[in-house]
C-alpha cells in the first residue's frame, strides 16, 4: 500500500532535514507518493503568499504532512505560516516525546517525557491590538470603564484566550494519549495562582477531564515551579498538558535536556489530519550547508509511521536513529559538541548511516 502525503521543504535548513528524512522514510520499505508543496519564504517568491491555498488543499485531501521549518520574520511582516497552518485546519494538540537516547550529549538519564501544547488558542490567538491603533484606543477606553484600570496610550495589548471548548479537548487528548501508550501520569502545567480566570478556567477543567480517567494519575504545576523541577529531576515528569506559550517555551527546555533540538521531534494533530514537524525552526544561519541534525525530522518521520499504522517500520527506523547516536560515528556537531569538525558528519551523511543501519535489519 501507497501512502499519499504532502511534503513541505520549508525554508531555511528545512529542505535538506526533509530531504534526509524523506530518505530514510523510503528506505524503511514503505511506499509513498509526495505530494510536493511549499511554504514560507519560497511560497512568498513563488506565489507572492507565504501561505498559498493549495497547501491546505494538498493536506485536507492526503490528511497526512511532513513539513520542515518555516521562518517567521520578527516583529513585522507576515504573521507565522505555522500559527495560521494549525488554526486553519484545526490542528489542536501539539505533540512532542522527548526521550534521552544513550549517546546524546546530555547530563540527565532516563528521560522519557510527552509535552501535549494546546496549539490554537492562548496568547497566540494572534488577536492583537497595536499601540496607537483606533481599536487599542476602545480597549483601552473599554478597560478602564469595566476593570477601573488605567492604561496609557502607548500600550500594545495581545489577548490570551482561554476556552472551555479548547481546554476540554486537549486535556482530554493527553489522557487519550497516556492511556494508549501506556503511560501513568498527566500533570497539566498552568500559572493560575495569578492568571485566575484564563490558567484558572484550563485547571478546572483539567480537574474535571482527570475525573473520567481513573487509571491515570493526575497532578497540576505552576509553570514557573515546572521549569525549576524540570532542569533538576526531570524522571519524575511523564505526560505535561500546557496552554499555547507554555507548550512553547516547555517544549525546548525539554529538548535541551534530551540533547537538544536536533534530537526533537513532534507533531501537530486535529480529529482527522496531521502534519509531523521537528521542534527547531528553520536556523537560517546554517542554510545549504549539510550541516545540521536530520534526526529531529526523521524521529518526526517515525511518528508519522506510527499514525500511519506502520509501527514494525516505525520501531525500525527509531532503533536504526538510535543505534547511530549511540555509535557516535556519523553523527552532526550538535550531538558532539566537544569533537573537532573532522570528526563530526554532515546531514546528508547521517541519512546514509541510518539508512546502512537500517538495510541490517530489512
Ligand atoms: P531554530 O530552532 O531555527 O535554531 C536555533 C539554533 O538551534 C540554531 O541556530 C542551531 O544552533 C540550533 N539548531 C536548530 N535546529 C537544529 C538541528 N536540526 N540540528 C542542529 N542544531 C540545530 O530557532 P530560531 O533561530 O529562533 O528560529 C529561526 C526561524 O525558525 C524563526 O523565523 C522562527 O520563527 C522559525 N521557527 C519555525 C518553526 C516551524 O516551522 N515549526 C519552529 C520554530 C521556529
């Protein structure tokens, strides 16, 4: 069986990670027809939109994506392809396993922690409004007449949304999650000791969802407290459920601890389509240089196998990944961070070893 599923390069170093992985993919023995679509910077020159029609056409219709990273230009300019890409298609649940695999740079041992980031709503409702505008003037006038805050006129506001809908959902993906995969504990991470009414409504309804699920342990954290334990006993996590921003910034704190974003998968997921993503962006400096890890993408890759019902060749390629990071042969600067460049390996070089790796076990 052939499985149809959009391919988008991205911009930056996305290419060659999507390359290296699209690689690896078919060398598993599984058969795919790429539907080749592109985003971002490219799309811009292209089609003069970063986010053109037919890749969301592409995706609603092969339900399934691999995507390399896209850049967001800071401050101004188009709004991020990737935020607009997981609303449009209701992408909700972030998902993104972090595990220590033996060789990867890292003081830690024995991490194995899912971080489930709620993607849709929060304080990237992307509803913002600019200091100087007409409507920031209302919601300042607005403000000041229902709360009795003063706010000056040079203020910028962007709003964090917090909704029953959205919170129930994803609360409940993770409990789905952790009982489907076997896993003993959901601690959803807020901060509504000071956010009362937009942490405070996520918590109680996490509260009210862990109730359903009996046979999962249950626990909440303030984010900040999180962070602090995270950095000094990581073990004692399993799955985190957060709002948007904490899913973010958790995520790559969770991923310097695994041994960094080139070992970080993820992927983003609504009732009916996906699109696998690794963590990192699309670190422009490192363009068209075969030089950064692969294997965030292709661990993507094997999430993907796994959604796809591939798990023989999805535990195949994951251990054919992990053999090569415990080797420590063919592997980026990133995974060697104290070895001279000769002894380090390019993008490229890693899919050949992966590949090589898993030829011993076809
Ligand atoms: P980044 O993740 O692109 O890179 C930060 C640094 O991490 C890099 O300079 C590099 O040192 C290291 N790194 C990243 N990926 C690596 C890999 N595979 N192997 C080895 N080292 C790696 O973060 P950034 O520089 O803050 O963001 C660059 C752009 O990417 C921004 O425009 C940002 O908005 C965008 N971005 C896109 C996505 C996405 O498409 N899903 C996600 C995050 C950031």
């Amino acid at each position: 069986m052939a499985y149809h599923v959009t391919l988008i390069p991205g911009d930056g170093v996305g290419p060659e990670v999507t390359e290296a992985t699209k690689r690896v993919l078919e060398a598993t023995g599984v058969t795919f027809h790429w539907d080749l679509a592109h985003l971002g910077g490219g799309a811009q020159e292209l089609f003069g939109t970063p986010l053109p029609d037919y890749v969301f056409e592409s995706i609603r219709k092969n339900k399934v994506a691999l995507k390399g990273p896209v850049t967001t230009p800071i401050g101004s300019g188009f709004r991020s392809v990737n935020v607009a890409l997981r609303k449009e298609l209701d992408l909700y649940a972030c998902l993104r396993p972090y595990k220590i695999y033996p060789g990867a740079p890292t003081p830690f041992k024995d991490v194995d922690i899912v971080v489930v980031r709620e993607n849709t709503e929060g304080l990237y409702s992307g509803i913002e409004f600019e200091v100087g505008a007409s409507d920031t003037a209302r919601l300042i006038e607005l403000v000041g007449e229902t709360k009795e805050r003063v706010l000056g006129e040079d203020t910028s506001v962007s709003l964090k949304v917090i909704s029953r809908t959205a919170s129930q959902r994803i609360v409940k993906f993770a409990f789905d999650y952790a009982r489907a995969n076997h896993r003993k504990k959901v601690t959803a991470v807020h901060k509504a000791n000071i956010m009362k009414f937009s942490d405070g409504l996520f918590l109680a309804i996490a509260r009210e969802v862990a109730k359903e699920y009996p046979d999962i342990e249950f626990d909440n954290v303030i984010v900040d407290t999180l962070c602090m334990q995270l950095v000094r006993a990581p073990q004692q996590f399993d799955v985190l459920v957060l709002p948007n921003l904490y899913g973010d910034i958790v995520s790559e704190l969770c991923a310097g601890i695994v041994g960094g974003l080139g070992v970080a998968p993820g992927a983003n997921l609504g009732d009916d389509m996906a699109i696998f993503e690794a963590t990192h962006g699309s670190a422009p400096k490192y363009t068209g240089q075969n030089k950064v890890n692969p294997m965030a993408m292709m661990l993507s890759g094997v999430m993907m196998l796994h959604h796809l019902g591939e798990a023989k060749n999805a535990d195949r390629l994951e251990k054919a990944i992990a053999d090569v990071i415990a080797e420590g042969k063919n592997v980026t600067y990133d995974l060697k961070p104290d070895a001279p460049s000769d002894q380090v390996v390019g993008t490229s070089q890693v899919a050949d070893a992966v590949i090589e790796k898993l030829e011993e076990t076809s």
